[in-house]
C-alpha cells in the first residue's frame, strides 16, 4: 500500500474545508471538490481567516498559514479530484440524492470507498453501487 500524501475531500462546505484545513496543516497535499466555484473560492478564504485566528490566539504560526493554503487545490472536476487520490473523504451535506449521485461517481472513479456518516444509513446512502470494497 502507498504511503497516503494526496487527499481528496468531496464537499467544500463547513465539514469539507474544515476537514481540508486539518489535512493541508499536517503536511498532506489536498484536493477540496465541489460543484460550486463560488464555495470553493469562500472555502479556501475560510481556511485562511481560521489559520490567521488560530495565529492570533498562538495556536498556530502566521509564517504557517501560506504553506498551508498552497497545499490545497480546488476543482469542480470529480474525475481530476480523485486522480492520484490516497484517500477521499465524502464530506456533502446530508442530501440522500447527492450522496448516492456523489458515491456512484467514486465507484466509478475509486477502489476503496470510507463514508463519514451522519443521517443517512450507509445502504441508503451506497444504494446499489459495484464496487467491492467497503469500510
């Protein structure tokens, strides 16, 4: 198995680019996707405004905070996002249908899938995807 360096986190609202924030500030290369440009643009500036908290509570370095922010890339390409992907966090808001729309993309497009799961059970939100590894 190879050492995990590229991340993809699918979803770039409050659970997805926090998720992003973490990954990028431990030294991982991260890929933040979404079908909306506009959250993606307001999801890095996030990033950014919360390192720069953290800095001003010395929680964090502000010499940190542009190192961490070029580890991140955003794009609204699925295909891109998970290509030379280590790992994929499914981070979408708790929308059965795009769950389900979202998973049958990564089992076309990945080998192994992990859920973070909320709401929805984990058959409602696979539905009847191909792919035969499940975590």
């Amino acid at each position: 198995m190879p050492e995990i360096r590229n991340i993809t986190i699918i979803g770039a609202g409050l659970m997805g680019h926090g998720i992003a924030q973490v990954f990028a500030a431990k030294g991982y290369n991260v890929i933040l996707v979404d079908l909306n440009d506009g959250l993606l643009v307001q999801a890095i500036k996030n990033i950014r405004s919360n390192l720069a908290l953290m800095a001003d509570n010395d929680i964090g370095a502000y010499k940190d905070i542009d190192p961490v922010i070029s580890r991140i890339r955003s794009t609204t390409d699925m295909s891109e996002a998970t290509t030379g992907a280590h790992f994929v966090v499914e981070a979408v808001s708790e929308n059965l249908n795009l769950k389900q729309k979202v998973f049958h993309e990564l089992d076309r497009l990945c080998v192994l899938l992990k859920l973070r799961q909320e709401q929805n059970s984990v058959t409602e939100s696979w539905g009847p995807i191909s792919g035969i590894h499940r975590t």
